[in-house]
C-alpha cells in the first residue's frame, strides 16, 4: 500500500483512544446488556478542536504544500466542522483559508462559523443552497485568487476525495491495532455518514484487511441513493491512489436513513441521544452528525442487530462547536 509515499502534514496526536464505555452499553441496552460497545475518539485529533477533518487534511495540506499554494479555499455549510478545520490547517501552515458557506442555517457567530472568524478566514456566503451556487462561488473565488497572482488550492466539501478516504483506511487500521492489543473482536463500525469520505476509509480498509467487520454509515439527512454511489466511486480513487486492489459494489454499502431527518436539523432521537452519552459517559456529541449517529446505535441495539457478545465501535468524528449554535434545542423538554 502506497500510504507512505503521499505528502502529508502532521497535524493530529495519533493514534486517537479507543475506549470502553459500560455505562453507555447499559443504557442502550435497556439494562438487559447489548453489545459490547467501545468509542473512537476521533474527536480528540487536536487541531481547531478536532475532528475527523483533521486526519484528511494532513494529506491535503501536504497535497498544497508540495505544488506551492499559498491559500486554501474549500465549502461547507454555515456550522461546518471541515470548514473550521481548514482554517485551523491554513493557519498552522501560514498560508490563508477562504471559506465559501452555504446559506441555510443562523448565521449567529457562534460555533464553528465563530472558530473561523477567530482563525481569521475570509469568509464569504454563497448566494444560493444550492450546489450549483455554491460551485459558482467557489470558481468565482479561484479565478480572483488567481488573478491576483495567488495559488490556490481547493479543498472539496469535506475533504472527500482520494487523499480524505486514505486517511480513514490508515485510521481503520489503527484501530485494528489497537483492538488487538485490547483483544477484542471487532464486529460492527457505526458513524455518520455525510460527503462520504470517511465511510469510504473505514469500508475500504475493511475489506482490504478481509476482516468480515459491518460498516454502518447513518446519514446526516442525505439518501442512501445518494450517497452509495459516491462512497463506492471514492473507494475506486482510493484503491488507485494506494495501488491496492478493492472494489466494492454500490448494494454493499450500508447508509441507513432513518435517523438523518434535514441536514443541519437536530431530531428529537438525536438529542436524547446526545443528553445519553453525556450523562452515561460525559461524553459530548454534536447536533448534526454524532448525535445522529448515537440516536441510530440507540435504535438498533434496542431492535437487537447485535448481540451481547458482540462489539460494536462508535465512531465519533467530532464537531461539538456546533452545540453552541444549537442552545436553544438542547435547552428544551426533555
């Protein structure tokens, strides 16, 4: 595997822990036991308060450092944790970050869209939600940039390429490391899946290791129609980008829908699910992916996918910024 070969900047303390939480396994299984269940802690890779953006961007900062950019422009909605990141990235490496955000949320300067301002990133509101608004901006941006005499590197939404998918296959690994120390058998991953990046890493270093573990990506609101595609076509450019030989076919690809409700919208599951793992573990979610994620492992350890001798690994990617920006849900009836 060619991993080692790719320009990569250090930005995250790795490996990131793996721990247990028996309080939550108690809870999520009604106190009649559930499976076993361990959490990634992907939200502690440090850099602009972590994140799994941040084990993506270690490649596209080396990416844009070896073709001599000086600035890094990339996209996401108003609260988005890979936009915050990239911030954080521009500035650990001295170049500057231009953010291009997606209109649809408050735009309170709260949260992560606060962090960019604090990372001094020139910010600029697209006039549309929609992808072709957003992608006409971004152009918009690079042909001034470059006008100017600048070099700008894009970063896609969410670092979801090639180079954001290896990453997740290097951190697939580690923790197939790290579960071996602990001697445990891993039978199931569960996380929130979005641009698709990150769920292409964990399934393809799944089946590059023949290790048999069930990928289970909970949508953050997008349809499995809609994501499928992109998480089996980012899995082909990985599998090139590593001259390894995966392939994995759309129908293998597991996006369950139920628990996404609107991007950016917290459901009631994901509150709850969120007050839970605090309260069981002190451990913080976010309103727009983890929490979401958390309220699908709730539902499906209550239906009994699982067993009691079997494990399951939460991935937590991070992104508690965004509880700031969301007081006022979280404030409420419980």
């Amino acid at each position: 595997m060619q991993l080692a070969r790719l320009p990569r900047v250090r930005l995250a303390p790795l490996p990131t822990p793996l721990e247990e939480a028996p309080r939550l396994r108690h809870a999520l299984g009604g106190g009649r036991g559930g499976p076993r269940v361990l959490v990634k802690r992907d939200d502690l890779t440090g850099l602009g308060m972590g994140g799994n953006k941040v084990r993506k961007l270690e490649f596209h900062l080396g990416d844009a450092l070896a073709q001599g950019c000086d600035v890094l422009v990339t996209t996401g909605a108003i609260q988005s944790n890979h936009c915050r990141v990239t911030a954080a990235a521009a500035c650990r490496a001295g170049l500057e970050a231009v953010l291009i955000l997606r209109p649809g949320e408050p735009q309170d300067v709260q949260g992560n869209l606060l962090l960019d301002r604090v990372f001094g990133a020139r910010i600029r509101i697209a006039p549309g939600p929609t992808s072709a608004s957003v992608e006409a901006a971004v152009a918009e941006e690079m042909d001034a940039l470059r006008r100017e005499g600048r070099r700008p590197y894009l970063v896609p939404k969410g670092a979801s390429t090639a180079l954001g998918a290896a990453a997740y296959v290097e951190a697939y690994m580690e923790m197939l490391g790290q579960t071996t120390t602990m001697g445990a058998v891993v039978d199931a991953i569960v996380f929130c899946t979005g641009s698709g990046g990150t769920h292409a890493g964990l399934l393809a270093g799944a089946v590059l290791c023949q290790s048999g573990v069930e990928v289970v990506g909970i949508s953050d609101g997008a349809s499995r129609a809609e994501l499928a595609p992109i998480v089996t076509s980012l899995i082909n450019d990985v599998a090139e980008t590593l001259d390894v030989a995966i392939r994995v076919a759309p129908e293998a690809v597991i996006v369950l829908e139920d628990y996404g409700g609107t991007y950016g919208v917290p459901t009631p599951e994901c509150l709850d699910a969120i007050r839970l793992a605090a309260r069981t573990e002190g451990l913080l979610l976010d309103p727009v992916y983890t929490g979401k994620a958390m309220a699908g492992l709730a539902d499906l350890v209550r239906r009994g996918r699982w067993r009691e001798d079997q494990t399951v690994v939460f991935w937590h990617t991070g992104g508690q910024p965004a509880l700031f920006a969301h007081a006022r849900a979280l404030e409420g009836p419980e």
